[in-house]
DNA sequence: TGCCCGATTAACT
DNA sequence: GTTAATCGGGCAA
C-alpha cells in the first residue's frame, strides 16, 4: 500500500517537492485521484501571490508546510494549493490536475455530469469535483478529510511553461505526467535537436 | 475611493 | 476565435 505522506514532506524546495507529487494520490472527503498536474509558485517568483508580502489572503503561505492554501480565482472558482519550504519561505504548489480515480459518482454530479477527462482537468474543475473551497484554507495535508499518499510505480514527469500568468511566463515551473489525457492542456513538445 | 487586472471556465459565434 | 461571470489585491489620486 502507498506511503501516506506527512507535513515533513513539503518542508523542502517547491522543485523537489512538485515531481514528486506526480502520481501521487490526493483524497479530501475519500474522494479523488492521483495529480498529475502542478505549478510551482517561490516567492521570488513575480507571478506568485507571496511576492508582494503577506495580505489577508495569502497568509497561510507564509506559515509552516504541509497546509493548504486556498484561494478565489477570477471571482468564480477555487484553487488548491500545497505550502511547501521552510516556514516563511511563502511558496507552494498549485494543483492543476487530477486522473479521478476515488468518488466518481460524486465527483460527477457535482461537476454536472462532464466526461471524465473534463472532471478533475483544470484548478477550477478539481476543486469543484472534490468539493474543496475557502472553508479549507488553512487545513492540515495530512490530516482528515484531506489525504495524500506516495505515488507507488514510476512516472514519466514533463516539464513547460506555467499557464495563465503574464509575469514569469517564461519559467519551466509546470509539471505534469508526460502523455496523460486529464491534463488541462497538453505539454509543448521537446524542442527538436 | 475607483479602476484595472488576474495561477479560470463554459458558453457562445 | 470571443465573452461574461465576479472578487481580492495593487496602485493612482
């Protein structure tokens, strides 16, 4: 059976933290499926909610790891993020995607009904299909109702540009499980030699 | 205070 | 391809 995975594991730097993650297993309520898409935020990142310095918002980033953060996108959706790092280092990983595995049925009729590629493929749609919003900022990772356990084959991991953000487009701080169909959208093909 | 923009999504043309 | 939904943060005045 997979390694559950505690705070300790998040207390290191987002870049070792996120390949990691792929494939591993996210479960808030029983219901879920393994990540098989993040972006990595540092506070030194201008893209990052952390850069500017705590807000009311934020705060939870700048506490210890292992907790979520969780916020309001586009006045809409929520979004699900891992605080990672030393304590005060203010950054995290965003969770952009899930291959649904646990709680289909539930997942299903709250996201309406999608196919399930469309369930859990996008920050919006998995927090919807986990029923994850504000309410859980601030909760423990490894703590119910959430649980996270260690991805148990291996994993092809891809990496590419961030999606969304016009400040520090350029950096390569998203991850994803190469060739999986739940991604939000697909990974840029390797540059040709 | 007011205005603009954003780590998005679904429903349009 | 475009657009509306809708709210917190940042910055100008």
């Amino acid at each position: 059976m997979a390694r559950r995975l505690t705070r300790g594991f998040f207390g290191r730097s987002v870049h070792e933290v996120a390949p990691e993650l792929i494939g591993a297993t996210l479960l808030f309520n029983g219901v879920g499926g393994r990540i098989v898409e993040l972006e990595a935020y540092h506070h030194t990142d201008p893209a990052a909610h952390s850069y500017r310095g705590p807000t009311e918002r934020n705060a939870i980033m700048f506490g210890p790891a292992g907790y979520a953060y969780v916020y309001r996108s586009y006045g809409i959706h929520w979004c699900l993020n891992f605080v990672c790092e030393p304590k005060g280092s203010a950054s995290a990983v965003l969770i952009r995607a899930l291959e649904p595995t646990v709680g289909l049925a539930v997942m299903r009729r709250r996201r309406g009904a999608p196919g399930d590629r469309l369930l859990c493929s996008g920050p919006g749609r998995l927090c919807q299909a986990l029923g994850i919003t504000h309410r859980q900022n601030g909760f423990a990772l490894d703590e119910p109702p959430f649980e996270l356990l260690a991805r148990t084959g291996d994993v092809e991991v891809a990496t590419g540009p961030r999606i969304g953000i016009t400040k520090a487009a350029e950096l390569p701080w998203r991850y994803g499980e190469k060739g999986s169909r739940f991604l939000s959208k697909p990974f840029p093909l390797p540059a040709k030699l």
